[in-house]
C-alpha cells in the first residue's frame, strides 16, 4: 500500500515528460478515500477563449472629412493656406485664416518621408503619374508585376513600367512629394507624398495656385 509521503515523493521525481504515466498512476491509488493531489497538478491549464480582434479592427478609424462651404466659397477674395499634421494624419485648407476643408491624410510609413517644413506649391497636374513608383505592364496593359520602383526592380521582358496615378497633383518638394489623391487605409502608408480622399483633393487643387504656402508639421 503506499503512503502519502510515498506518492508525493513519486510524484515529484518523476520526470516531466511522465505526465500521463504520473496522471494513470494517481488515479488508480486512493489514500483514505481520497485521490492523490497528483491528478490536479498534471491537469492542463485552461485558458479562457477569447476571440482574436480582426486587423480592421485594429486600424484606427478616421474621423471623415468636414467642408465649410460658407468659408470655401471666400476662397477667390481671401489668403489661402494648407497646414497638414502628421501626427493627426489630417490636413486643413484655411481661408482667411478660418479651416474650410479638415480631411483625413495618409503620409509616409516611415518617420521621415514626409519631410516637415514650410512648402509651397510648385506645380499643378490634374492627372500625374509616378516616374518612381507603380507597375510593369505588357503591351495590352495588363499588370504583370505590381508595386514596383522604376530604380530597383527590373522590367520583366516584354512589359513596360507604368507609374501610379496620382490625380490632383500639387508638387511640394523638387524631389517629387507632393499631395494627390490616393488610398487612405487609416494609418501612414505612402511613400512619403501626402494622400487625400479623391473629392477632397479635387476641392483643394481647384481652389489653390502655385505658390499657396504649405505647412508641415506634428
């Protein structure tokens, strides 16, 4: 018959990778009626079952875009200005001093690319296209090879690369950042030009002009 000093010392010297020859063990000796506290201890632990958030879930939601028609329309007569705020991930259109447009942006993915400083607008281009960064297409047009840098990817044979389309194009920098429209998934993810949602870009490029000041900033 073994003792309880018995079972415990078994128990416990019994090497890990035993636990089911420990657990059959305990199970088949009674000590006074009672089972060996051996069977509790080599239970498995179980965790609660807690669902797991899906990553659209995770992406923090934007606040949508605001106009003030009654300030937009003073446009034409009063100073125009842009501040865009990365931390916010918003830009403002100022009329007069006075936010006629707040929208949400999408900037660079990385600290950065986005340069901060005071900009201007230097050029205008409704329907620009990237001379850096879009897909390899072949002769029908079909993509091939998508998110390509005409620098570091190589064509594959028989296709062309054809740069992103960035409609609503105001160049801000002679390297090529600029805002246009774009894809905003809630977080920074561009390549360094500032993103807007399509209406909005077209609301701000008709109402500005080259040397509009542009802000920056945190």
């Amino acid at each position: 018959m073994y003792s309880l000093y018995h079972v415990h010392l078994a128990y416990f010297a019994t090497p890990q990778p035993m636990n089911a020859f420990r657990l059959i063990l305990c199970t088949r000796i009674v000590i006074s009626g009672f089972l060996c506290s051996g069977l509790m201890a080599s239970e498995p632990m179980k965790l609660p079952n807690t669902a797991m958030k899906s990553a659209s879930e995770l992406i923090s939601k934007q606040e949508p875009s605001k106009v003030n028609n009654a300030v937009l329309d003073k446009a034409s007569t009063q100073p125009l200005t842009i501040v865009v705020s990365l931390s916010k991930q918003r830009v403002y259109l100022l009329v007069g001093g006075r936010v006629a447009v707040d929208s949400p942006i999408s900037s660079g993915r990385r600290n950065g690319w986005t340069p901060r400083g005071n900009f201007s607008v230097l050029e205008k281009d409704p329907n620009h296209h990237s001379s850096l960064y879009g897909n390899f297409v072949n002769g029908s047009g079909q993509v091939i090879r998508s998110g390509v840098s005409s620098k570091h990817d190589a064509a594959p044979s028989g296709t062309h690369f054809s740069g992103a389309p960035m409609k609503f194009f105001l160049r801000l920098t002679p390297q090529g950042v600029g805002m246009h429209a774009g894809i905003l998934p809630g977080y920074p993810a561009s390549h360094g030009c500032i993103r807007l949602p399509e209406d909005i870009a077209e609301i701000i490029y008709s109402r500005v002009g080259l040397s509009t000041p542009v802000t920056v900033g945190d």
